[in-house]
C-alpha cells in the first residue's frame, strides 16, 4: 500500500508511512468559504420542534407543503445535464429500476467485481466520474479484468410503489446474473445494501467492500443521524404524499446533502492538488456540478422503508430488519471484508462504518480496516484515493 492508506489501529493494524496528504483546501478553509445554502432543515429547528409536537395534525401538512416548495425553488436553480461515463463499457442487463454496465478489459479472472452504487438521489456515475478520479478505471488498471456498476434508474410513477424489498430482489437478479459468488464493494448508502444483501446471501458474497457506509447509526452522532433522527417520520410521509409517491432528488437533495456545496466543495472532493492547471480544475469542477445536480428520483415507499426502518430504527444492527422475508443477522457475514473511511466525513462517520467489526461473523484477520484523509464523496471521486487507495484494493479482491 501506498502512502496515503491508513490502517486503523482498531483492525490491530499499525499506520503503512502515515505521512497525511492534503491536497488543495483544507476542511476547515472549504467550510468557512462556503457559501450557505438558501434552506437546510438545520437552519429551522423551531419547524421541526412544531412538526414533532403536531406530526399528525394540519401543522404537520402545512409545513410539509411549505417545505417541498422551498425545496422546489432550489430544484429550479439546480438542474443540470448528466455527463457521460468516462471509461468505455457496455449495458450488461435492463431492469425496471437497474441498468447493468460492464467494464471488461479481455477475459474474466476469477469473481465478477459489483459495485452498488448509492440509491440515494446521485447518479451511478461517482464510480466512474472522470479520468484520474474514476474507481472503476482504478480497479481496472489493478487487474480487475470484469467491473460492474449498478446505475439505478431514475423512479417513474409506476415505480412509486417499489419497496426497498423490490430493490434487493433487483439486486439478486443483478448477481444471479453475474454467476455468483461476486465481490461486492458497496458506495455510500450502496454499503449497508451490500452488507444486508450479504447477511441475506453470504453464499454468493466472496469478498466484502464497504466504502463510507452507515452500519451503526448509534456510533457516532453526523449530519445524517441528526437529520434522520430530528424528522418525524409522519412529516416525511406528508412530504412523499404531495409528491405523489415521488421524492424528487432535484427538490430534496438539498435536505440530505452536505451543506455549502460550491466551487471549493467541489475541487476539494476532487483532491485537486496545486499541479491542477486552471482550465483543469475549472473543467472538473463544472463537470462535478454537472453530475451533483442531474440528480435521479426515488419511490416513495422506498425512501419511507429506509428512514423508517434503516435510518431511525437503526436496522442493520438493531435485529428486527427482514430482507426478503428473512431477519437480517450481521453474524452471517463470514467473508473477508475490506472497510473505508474518510477523517473529514461530513455525512457518515468512521466509527458508524468500523463499528461493522463488532456486528458482522467475518474472523478479526479477514477485516482490513483503512481510513484516509478527506471528505465523504472524496472517497469515490478525490484523485488521491483513487491513486493511492482503490488500486490497492483491486489487488486484495484479485489476490484469491
């Protein structure tokens, strides 16, 4: 491993040349530059209180319509053309819900690599953004010969019903196809779906990744968990149903993302270090903006069954989630299991991932623990990791 990876000392590990690397603005210089948002639910925690005390009552509608059109008005300054993929492939398979793309570079050694992307408003596209900053290419160049992407598409009307059990049975048909066991690496909210799917189906899981994932909602107090945990959940039910059954991602990323994303967000999720020339990091920069707002939309009883029963119910550890009619326990996860981290994670915490460790059945050996500097979606996109982390990781999943 290269300089830039970090065993935590919770895997029993010691720092491989701990030398932190910080390219372009720093966490704290991104945050005091960053312009704040018209409207995060942070900034009216009296509406919130009101909602809780009157979930059930006409306040709570009445508030819920007032948000969905604050959140409207940011829809309108936000959206924007998806880029393309940037490293050639091919559409695997075509679900209603789950486009299938196959990045093949000649014959397939060993398990196919799956990655799931997060079902959660961005498109698939932070596996494989742009050239240098692309996890699919970094697997690829380790000697992955067979990548996949799961690109959720995007909900329509008659998927408005589709529960979070409709997307796992998806995902079964994706691996099924893929002749089982694959390895799995899961991004962001693509992480606690590739862990439970694995509880479920540890049989065709023959390596585990989990990157920025919430595992243990309890572990650690971040925006998500706060967020998650100050809405009632009838309010949120109000919100999908002025929408019919449709939570829009143009008009509801905004209460879930990280706030304050602008120009140095961007160029510090990018990792652009000072060898970025002007017209480079201009062209990135845009494209990042590009691809954050050409957002995809969600089912709205999908996106009630994951703040339901995933987000305040702290699901994947509290022993009362089902996946497919089956409880879900953590315990049947025996497979060897890699789990990454970002220090500066503004979304889901380093111990809400690590705390997977105490939960899962894999042997204390077969768990690498890795936490790297950077922000949240600098896991997927920043140039660092992607030179110094993900290739490492394609050589683990290679080295059967």
């Amino acid at each position: 491993m290269t300089d830039a990876l970090y065993r935590d000392d919770m895997g029993g590990g010691t720092p491989v040349n701990a030398t932190r690397h910080h390219s372009g603005p720093t966490e704290d210089d991104a945050r005091s530059k960053a312009a704040a948002p018209t409207f995060t639910p942070f900034r009216l925690p009296l509406i919130w209180t009101a909602l809780a005390m009157d979930a059930s009552g006409r306040m709570a509608t009445a508030m819920a319509k007032s948000l969905s059109e604050l959140a409207a008005v940011e829809a309108e300054k936000s959206a924007c053309i998806l880029p393309d993929w940037t490293t050639d492939h091919k559409v695997a398979l075509e679900l209603e819900a789950v486009t299938l793309r196959e990045f093949a570079r000649g014959e397939r050694r060993g398990p196919a690599t799956l990655i799931c992307t997060p079902l959660a408003f961005v498109r698939a596209l932070i596996a494989d953004f742009a050239p240098g900053h692309s996890v699919v290419a970094s697997l690829l160049d380790a000697g992955l010969s067979d990548t996949f992407v799961i690109d959720w598409r995007s909900a329509t009307d008659e998927m408005r019903n589709k529960s979070l059990d409709s997307y796992f049975s998806d995902l079964n048909v994706v691996v099924d196809h893929l002749d089982p066991p694959v390895h799995l690496i899961g991004l962001c909210q693509g992480g606690w779906m590739a862990l439970a799917y694995a509880a479920r189906f540890p049989e065709k899981v023959d390596k585990l990744v989990l990157v920025g994932a919430p595992v243990d909602m309890s572990a650690q107090t971040t925006r998500l968990t706060t967020l998650s945990a100050g809405i009632p959940l009838a309010v949120v039910e109000r919100l999908v149903a002025l929408d019919r059954g449709i939570v829009e991602g143009a008009r509801f990323l905004k209460f879930w993302a990280p706030a304050g994303i602008n120009d140095e967000y961007a160029a510090m999720s990018l990792q652009l270090g000072a060898d970025a020339s002007p017209a480079q990091r201009a062209a990135l920069v845009e494209r990042f903006t590009h691809w954050f707002g050409a957002t995809i939309n969600l089912p709205g009883r999908y996106f009630l069954d994951v703040v339901g029963r995933l987000l305040q119910n702290n699901g994947l550890v509290s022993g009362d989630f089902q996946v497919l009619g089956v409880p879900i326990d953590l315990k049947r996860v025996r497979s060897p299991v890699t789990l990454i981290a970002a220090e500066q994670d503004e979304v889901v915490g380093s111990e809400q991932l690590f705390a997977a460790e105490r939960f899962i059945g894999t042997a204390k050996a077969d768990i690498r623990k890795i936490i790297v500097p950077g922000n949240h979606l600098g896991l997927f996109v920043g140039a660092d990791v992607n030179r110094d982390i993900w290739p490492g990781v394609g050589q683990w999943l290679a080295d059967n």
